[in-house]
C-alpha cells in the first residue's frame, strides 16, 4: 500500500497588515508554509497544487473537507519533502 502525505490548503483574506494568502499546513512535518494568493488561478486549491508541483512535491489529487482543500501528495523514493527546508 502506498503511503500519502495529506496537505491543508486553506484561503486567508486581506488584513490590514497581509495581502491575501493561501496558508498551507502539513500535519505530518508540524510545519506551514503561506504564500501570496495568485490572482491568475481561481481558488486556494489550484495555488496549491501550483506551488507544490513547482517545489518538487508529488502531487496526486485534490479534495476538499469541511471548507478547506486537502491536498493529496506520494511520496518520492520512500520520502516526502517538507513544505520548507529545517535551518
């Protein structure tokens, strides 16, 4: 059985402080990740999966639970990347 990385997306509107932005959450590493919103895709799920895909993640699918995008990752070789490198 292959094993999955599950990945929230989740859409946070502008602040006084913060533009609009897509947070992401990986329960599996205990990290986050926030990056702009991109006017260019239509929702919080496409910026994801963009972001990821160009980040070298293994992305496979996409769902959605209880209001947010879950964004379904394989792993690679055995491994999954994290959403950011540990300094």
């Amino acid at each position: 059985m292959q094993n999955f990385h599950l990945i929230e997306a989740r859409y946070f509107g502008p602040t006084e402080h913060t533009g609009p932005r897509v947070v992401l959450t990986s329960s599996r590493f205990d990290q986050f990740k926030t990056i702009p919103y991109d006017y260019s895709f239509s929702n919080a799920k496409d910026i994801a999966i963009d972001w990821l895909t160009k980040e070298g993640h293994n992305v496979v699918g996409a769902g959605e639970v209880r209001g947010h995008y879950v964004i379904v990752v394989a792993d690679t070789d055995g491994e999954f990347k994290p959403l950011k490198e540990n300094k």
